[in-house]
C-alpha cells in the first residue's frame, strides 16, 4: 500500500517556515544588531566629568579593582 504524503524533501508546507529562510533572516538580524553596536560605538564621545566621579556612583568591585557604572554614556 502506498500512502500518499504531501512531505518532500525542501518543500514548504502552507504555514511551516522554511528553515534555510529561518536561518538567513536570524543571521540578517545579527548583523543588522552588530552594525549598529558599531556604529553606536564609532559615534560615542563622552565627556570627562562622566570618568571624574568621586565617589562612584554606581558599579562594582572585580578581581579588586572598582569600575564604574558606565552604562548609559553613549545613550
């Protein structure tokens, strides 16, 4: 008996994601988010009195050495 499928191999099933298309539209994210890290990165020009906080007002300690919360610099 043969039993009649509507599964081929690479085919695309109504509903069902082609996994290849999947794949490129996470990595075309990926690099979309990397450029613009980058480009976040290439533009950043904080100022002095940002690093002269005495004492800190936020971060932690690691391996012993304090390092302040920088987060929001580039904002």
């Amino acid at each position: 008996m043969k039993t009649r499928t509507d599964i081929h191999a690479g085919a695309n099933s109504v509903g069902i994601p082609n996994p290849l298309a999947v794949c490129k539209q996470q990595k075309e994210y990926w690099i979309n988010q990397y450029n613009y890290m980058q480009n976040v990165l290439a533009n950043c020009h904080p100022s002095q009195a940002q690093f002269s906080q005495h004492p800190p007002s936020g971060g932690g300690w690691v391996g012993g050495q304090w390092y302040a919360d920088r987060s929001g610099i580039c904002g």
